[in-house]
C-alpha cells in the first residue's frame, strides 16, 4: 500500500507535468499554437511573447500551481520524507519537457519554494548577483548575461541545500535528498541550454523577413504595414527588418548572408516607432539610403539611417507630436528601377472626398515625394468612368485601373481608414513601397447607428440639448467597463453634426472597442455596417470586471426603473401636468420647468440607450425568435391596436348597403359624441408620440389631429388593417423558459419608451411656451423659430433679461437648416470638413441591397413619404419609401403594402411594426428616397433584404 502510494505520486506528477496547460491557455485566449510560432518552447516565456500579457499572466499562475501541487501533496503524505518531494518534481518537470514541451524553471522555482523557502531564497539572490555581475562587467547581452544566471541559479540550489541542511542539522536530511536536488538541478541545466528563449528572441534574432508576422514595437509602422500587406496577398517587394534600438550605442549590425547583393542593388529606409501611425506620419525625418551595391555599403548605411533619428529635427518632431524616444527598426528592401512611382491617396486628403488621387512622376519615388517636381495629378471619382480623365502618355490605362483597384482594396483591408500609398511600376508590376492612415483625415464620423438613433435633420436647438444628454450617458456607459483607461477621452466628441445631420464618432468608438478587446471589425461595424466578428477571449480578459459591472447594471435594470419611474418618473411627470396652463407661467418658471425636465431626461436617456441594448443581447443568447417578444406593449403598435379596434367598433355601425365615405364618417362622429369621445382619448393617451422621437422641433401627434382623423378613416374603410398578435401558446417549455428571460425587458423597454417620449413631450410643449412669448416681445418672428436658437442662448436671455439679437441669427441658420434638408447625405464623414463632392445616387443598378427586416415578397408601385403628412390615397398596392422609421411613423406604415427605409436594421421601429403588421420590410437602402422615384415598379424581398426595380 505504501509503495502504491508513491508510486501514484511520482506517475501523477508526470502526468500533471505532461499536460499542455500552457498551450490550451494560449490556444483559447489568442487563438495561437505556440507549438508552431517563435521558438515553439512552450513555456510561460512563450505565453507573454506570442499570446500577449493576459495569456503569460494565467499561463504563470497555472505553472505556478503545477509546481506547487506534486510538492505539497508528497509533503502531507511522506512528511518525515522529503526526497520525495524533490523527486515528484523532476518527473513533472521531465513531464513537461518531453510531453508538454516546456521548460518548467517556473514549476521548479515554486515547487521548491514550498520545499523550502530559504533554499529558494538563496538560490534566487545567488541567481540575481551573477545576471548583475555578468551584465555589467562581461562584453555579453542582457538576454545572454540573464540565460547563464538562470543555469548557475539553478546549480547553487545544490550548494544551498547542503549548507542550510548543515547549519539546522536536520534530522530528516539524508543524502539522497541532495543526489535528488542535484539530478533536478543537472535537469533544468540541461533543458535550459536545450530550449531557446521566447523574450530574447527579438535581442538574438537580428533580422526579420516581411513575410514573418511583425511585432510593431520592435519594427514599427511601417515595416509591420508592409508585412501585413505581403501576408495578404499584395504586390510588396522582399524585405528584411532589422529590431529597434534606442541606443546610439547599440548599432553593431554585422551584414547577413541571407541578404544578398548579387542580382539587385539594395535601398536602406527607416522603420522608427511611431512612424507612419495613426496619428503621425513622420514624413521625411529620418533617411533613407540608396541604392546600395555592395556589402561594404551595407552597415554604413544602416548606421547612417539609425543615427538620423538622433537628428535634431527629428527629436523635435517627436516631441512636438508628443511621442516617446521609443528607437527606430531599419527595412531593407530591393531597390527597384522604376518607370513610373507616384504616391496615391484612397481619399481626397484635402476634405476626405470620394476621389482616390494619383500623382506620378517618371523615374523614382522619391521625386514625387521630395517636392522638387510637379507631379501628374489625377483625381478619379469611385465609380466613374477612366475614359473620361486626360491621362499622362507615360501611365498606360491598365495600371491606372490597377491603382484604382489597390486603392479600394487596400482601404477596407485597414478597416475603411483612408490610406497615404506610395508605389511603383517597373514596367511590368505595380509595387506597393508604403502605406500609412492620411493622420489629417481623421476623426472618421459615421452615419451608421447614429441615423436610427437621431433619424433626419437636426436643428440647433434639438441638437445643443440632445448632445450633452446621449454622449454623458454613452461616457459614463464606456467608464463603468474600463475605468481610469478612458480618462484621456473627451466623450463631448462621441457625436456631431454636419449638414444638420448626426454622426457618431468612429475613430472614438473604435479606440474604445480596442480597450475593450472587441475584433478589429469594430471599425468596419460603425463605419460600414458589417458584422463584427468574435472578441478574442484574451482581449476581452482585461475589460470583465467592468463588463461584469456593466452586466450587473442591466441585471437590475427592471427593478432600477421600477424604483426611479415610483420616485422620480412619475412624480415629476403629475407634477407638470398638474401644472396651470403653461401660457400663465412666467419666462423663469418656464425655464426652471425646462431644466427639471432636462435633468429628469438625463437618467430617462441611460435607460433607454441600455434597455435595448440588454434586450437585444438577451435574444441573441437566449435565441428568442422575433415572435415571442411581445412587441404590441410598445407605445407606437399599442396606439395602432387602439386606433384598429375603435375603427372596428365605427364600421359595425354601416350597415352592407352603407358606403363608407368622408361625409358618412363625420356623421358617424357627429351622432355618436362616444366615438367623438374615444377618439380624443386615444390623442389625450398617445399624442405624445412625433415623427423623431428624439427631436422636439417636431410637431406631436397630439397637435396633428386631423392626420389622425383622416388615418382612422382609412382604416374603418379598408377591412384588411389588421395587426398581428404575440401568440405563445405553441411554445415548449423550453422555449417558454428563453422567452421568459426577455419577456420583462420587454415590457420595460417599451414602459421606457413612454416614459422618455412624454418628458421630450412636455419640454417641447414648455418651449414653445416660451417662443409664444418671445414672439409677443418681438424677440422671434414666427412659430418655429426658438428650434434655431441653442439652449444656452435661450437661458442666457431669460436668466440676464437683456433683450438679445436673435432674428438674424435665426434667419442665418433657417437658410442653412433648408439647404441641409436638400442634401444628399454621406454615410461616412472624413476629418472635421465636409467634401465638396455630394455623394452619388444609388448606382442604376436592378437590384439593391440592404437588410432584411420583415419576411415577404412583393411587387408594388414606389411611394416616397418623407414626412407623416404623407398619407397615401390608395393602399392597396403602395410600397413606401422613408427616410427613417421612428415610434411615430406607425400610423403612415399602415397604410403599406411594404416598406423601404434609408436607415435602420433588424431593432428599429420600422422593422419592429412592419413585422407586427406582417408586411415586407427592407432597411439601410441608403439614398433610396431620392433614387428610387414615384410610380416605379419594384419587388420587395424581405427574405433577402433586396429591392429589384423591375422594368416598366
């Protein structure tokens, strides 16, 4: 029985040894194989070089604990015999090696530490003096001077456990116990000089090829830009990379056979750190050298290119761009005799314009770059025709075409981030020679999200209070994740206007989803609208525990609302109401009362920015099928439903012979005060509701009530409205048990929306109060005009009782207001400018593509609507075209056979009624109310998300 036991130890810390934890852990946080990158030691070394710090930090800890385990578990069983302790760790760290291909110093280190931590101790400070030692007094590296204290660490452990066990006379000391330290120190020794070294692999390997993967901090910008390029496929010409150094000292670069000289000449250029980033070009600081035709010439120039970051110009540079003194990597390349070499922009770089420039010269690139020659400039609109530009003699139209190409493709390579190119063409090839983001287009401003949050053109009045509220919410949103790392963002720039139109801030957003560890498609995402792919376990390592908060908000985000609607909500929204009419209160009371409600809309707008996020991560990983959520809780398809029944409870009063006529539905009216009544009742209940929801400068429905009227006539005239209702008796109890975890966000979501479009309501209602007044002083001219003033003109009026200047500021930004109504609009915004260039029509193409919102094919006739006042005559066989689809567009989509929407996806009000009323849905057909035309013949495919104009 005992030797059983230890038998099961020593075969146990084998086993334990051979497990690949430290592979797994790299595997699943990274997604790489160790086994096949660097040295392919996998070892805790490996883990932090290849699979980054989240992966070295678990891989260290799981070391740790293996190492701890055999020692400890020999220590509770055989406690009067240590050898054993020592023996259980050669096997695991033999395990290891063999098995799970790592070094196992980390295992050893901390097992013996639990067989005694002095011995450890000793051994640890022996190791430290000798890599101190070594290093400052021997001509060896410090990667060198580090490998030979880690192996003279390990054989004083031999020393060390003689001499303790001497000075404590232990009576369990025997001299198998020191043969046992001595084989696992003889075993680390030995695997130390067999494996090679993850963290010195950068100091030792003294050249890289482009077609290696590249880490940026030891190549730069520029070299990993190249390598990125030549791994996927472009025209990149070979290239080696030499590290990074920071020392002027440390230029000792002896040259390498695998570099050749014999068949082409060589051309030395500058990598540094920083160089070529987002947000700095360094263009032209440091030198480049060439061509270079002999070996003799070789390190001179690597010398001269590296002593060029110490230039005084350069330092200058980089501390004017407040970049570190970080070192700079040197890219050696072929040096190619070119025909033509130009640079190209993928935008315009003037004003981020649809136009990808080309600029060329005869002979090298370096003359288009230097300044000293007019280049050819070409400026080619995506899209148009070459036929059409006055092409240079010396650029054939072919490689034109191909730049054209590159261009595009190297663009959304980088994830839609305009790109400065340098290239060549030999005559037979074009070459890319550099690519680097253009820095002064940037921050990039998107339409995506931004047009179904804050749909249509905005005033200044609606934007200066909508602005502070959603961008706090999205920056307290973005510090509850990652805290102190966000504390250098200024979410005051989440959003902006241009041409009155709301975008938000990609380059911001996409920062913050790298903090977060979201995939690179995060930018596509925002910028493009497509998917963005699966976080990496191990980026997303470091934001948990502000995700895990961020989680437990939404967790109790019922019960919150619950709690702030009883205190807060309600009591603020009865407080108003109950209120004097609001044409008896003073130009203060007025604006205290707008104040109030802002503050109220302030905690009103964080829950209804993260209800729907919560509800649609809730279906998405419980896999709730859009027919289990009871969307008919909403205010917008509530109203409709209310509207539908009292239509039927009206036509239940015609009789079969009876037509059904404006002038018989007045009467109906006039002789039934209870209908009369109902219908007021229904405006009283939902007349907060408006086109935009988030705009106030829009008229509510409860001041339209003759559009209302004229709806609830066209629905007791046409038997076929009918709406859809959530039906959840067929549901499993499985499927019962997924909808149950959405079905109470739900029904919050929606009490939300209520609550959020009242508030917006009555601080509509408050202005207009107040315009009713500056009007009656002959401060504002008309009803609308307080929407062009911003709100803090309005209180600084109203607090300081000075009579202000307002009617030509209102005049100015009315002209302006009206001239952004008739834009066409750009998805994507470049820089703090807008392009002088509008952006094209939808190209005349058959069939055009969008999102699929709400299943159905049809055929129908194009009907533009682009405000409620809309409504179309007849219904049976229009499809709609909108600009946007807010709570309050419900009643128009009525009236729809189906419907087509500029804007919006799968979430938005659009799709969310087109699907209540069972009727075709395509959303995100940009441009689609000023291309597609009245009376155009086209077929809605809500499987497929397309729209195919058919032929007439």
């Amino acid at each position: 029985m005992y030797f059983g036991v230890i038998l099961l130890l020593l075969l146990g810390s084998f086993s334990l040894g051979a497990l690949p934890l430290t592979r797994w852990v790299v595997q699943l946080l990274s997604g790489k194989n160790l086994s096949q990158l660097g040295t392919g030691n996998i070892s805790v070394s490996a883990a932090f070089s290849q699979g980054g710090k989240q992966a070295g930090i678990i891989a260290v800890i799981l070391e740790i604990a293996r190492g701890i385990i055999p020692v400890i578990t020999a220590k509770i069983l055989f406690p009067n015999t240590p050898v054993l302790q020592i023996v259980s760790l050669i096997l695991l760290v033999a395990g290891r090696y063999f098995i799970a291909k790592g070094g196992g110093v980390t295992n050893a280190t901390w097992g013996i530490l639990v067989y005694s931590p002095i011995i450890a101790v000793s051994s640890g400070i022996t190791g430290l003096m000798i890599w101190r030692v070594s290093y400052l007094l021997l001509p060896i590296s410090k990667s060198s001077s580090r490998l030979w204290a880690s192996r003279l660490g390990c054989l004083s452990a031999i020393f060390w456990v003689w001499f303790w066990h001497q000075k404590s006379q232990s009576p369990t000391f025997s001299p198998w116990e020191l043969v046992a330290v001595i084989g696992l120190a003889v075993e680390l020794v030995i695997i130390n000089l067999a494996q090679k070294d993850d963290v010195g692999l950068y100091m030792k390997q003294q050249y890289f090829n482009l077609k290696d993967k590249l880490d940026i901090q030891h190549c730069g910008e520029k070299a990993t830009r190249l390598s990125e390029l030549k791994r996927a496929g472009f025209k990149v010409p070979l290239g080696w990379v030499l590290p990074a150094i920071n020392r002027l000292e440390d230029i000792n670069i002896p040259f390498k056979k695998q570099i050749q000289l014999t068949n082409y000449p060589l051309i030395i250029r500058s990598s540094a750190i920083g160089e070529d980033s987002n947000n700095s070009s360094a263009a032209g600081q440091y030198q480049t050298i060439g061509p270079i035709y002999s070996p003799t010439e070789l390190q001179p120039a690597i010398i001269q290119c590296r002593q060029s970051y110490w230039n005084p110009e350069a330092i200058s540079y980089r501390q004017n761009q407040h970049l570190p003194d970080a070192g700079i990597a040197v890219l050696i390349q072929p040096y190619l005799a070119s025909e033509v070499a130009g640079v190209m922009f993928t935008r315009n770089p003037l004003d981020g314009g649809s136009q990808i420039i080309i600029e060329a010269l005869r002979g090298g690139a370096e003359l288009v770059v230097g300044g000293q020659f007019t280049p050819v400039h070409l400026e080619i609109e995506i899209n148009t025709l070459i036929e059409e530009l006055e092409l240079p003699s010396f650029l054939p139209k072919t490689v034109i075409l191909e730049l054209v190409q590159l261009a595009q493709d190297i663009e959304a390579f980088y994830q839609g981030i305009p790109q400065d190119i340098e290239w060549c063409w030999d005559g037979v090839k074009v070459w890319i020679l550099q690519t680097r983001p253009i820095t002064n287009l940037r921050p990039i401003w998107t339409r995506t999200i931004a047009a179904e949050v804050i749909p249509g053109v905005i005033p200044p009045l609606t934007w200066s209070i909508n602005r502070p509220l959603t961008c706090g919410v999205w920056g307290e949103l973005f510090t509850l994740v990652l805290g102190k790392k966000v504390s250098h963002l200024d979410f005051k720039q989440t959003a902006t206007l241009f041409a009155s139109h709301a975008y938000f801030n990609a380059s911001l957003l996409g920062e913050i989803f790298t903090l977060m560890g979201l995939p690179k498609q995060g930018l596509e995402f925002l910028v493009r609208g497509q998917k963005m792919g699966k976080p990496p376990l191990g980026k997303l390592f470091p934001s948990l525990p502000g995700l895990w908060r961020l989680i437990q908000r939404e967790r109790h985000l019922d019960q919150d609302f619950k709690r702030d609607l009883e205190q807060l909500f309600l009591p603020t929204l009865q407080q108003i109401e109950s209120h004097q009419s609001l044409e008896l209160l003073t130009l203060t009371q007025l604006l205290e009362q707008s104040e109030t409600l802002q503050k109220t809309l302030k905690l009103a707008t964080y829950y209804n920015i993260i209800a729907p996020i919560g509800l649609a991560i809730r279906r998405s990983l419980f896999k709730v099928s859009d027919a289990w959520i009871p969307t008919h809780t909403s205010p917008e398809v509530a109203s409709m439903q209310a509207l539908q029944t009292l239509a039927d409870q009206i036509r239940e009063t015609f009789t079969e012979t009876e037509p059904i006529t404006h002038q018989s539905f007045e009467q109906k009216l006039a002789e039934n005060q209870q209908f009369h009544q109902q219908f007021e009742t229904w405006l009283q209940t939902y007349g907060y509701l408006s086109e935009v929801g988030t705009d106030i400068s829009v008229p509510n429905w409860l001041e339209q009530p003759e559009i209302f009227k004229e709806m609830l006539f066209k629905i007791i005239k046409n038997v076929n409205y009918r709406m859809e209702n959530l039906n959840v008796s067929n549901l499993n109890q499985w499927e019962k048990w997924r909808q149950a975890q959405c079905y109470e966000r739900t029904l919050t979501k929606s009490k939300i929306a209520e609550v959020y479009g009242k508030l917006l309501a009555h601080l509509r209602w408050t202005i207009l109060a107040i315009e009713s007044q500056a009007i009656t002083q002959g401060i504002l001219e008309n009803s609308g005009d307080i929407f062009y003033l911003e709100w803090d003109e309005i209180k600084a009026w109203i607090e300081q009782n000075i009579e202000p200047d307002f009617i030509p500021k209102v005049h100015q930004r009315r002209n302006i207001f009206q001239e952004d109504c008739d834009r066409t609009i750009l998805p994507v915004v470049y820089g703090t400018i807008l392009p002088k260039h509008r952006l094209q029509n939808i190209q005349n193409a058959a069939i055009l593509q969008g999102i699929p919102a709400s299943i159905g094919c049809v055929e129908g006739t194009i009907k533009i609507c682009r405000s409620l006042t809309n409504i179309i005559d007849q219904t049976e066989d229009k499809i709609l075209v909108v600009p946007y689809t807010d709570a309050g567009w419900s009643p128009i989509l009525l009236t729809a056979k189906a419907i087509i929407s500029e804007v919006g996806g799968q979430l938005s009000h659009g799709a969310i009624i087109a699907r209540e009323y069972g009727i075709p849905a395509v959303m995100n057909i940009q441009g689609a109310t000023t291309s597609l035309k009245d009376g155009q013949r086209v077929r809605v495919d809500g499987y497929q998300g397309t729209v195919e104009i058919l032929e007439d």
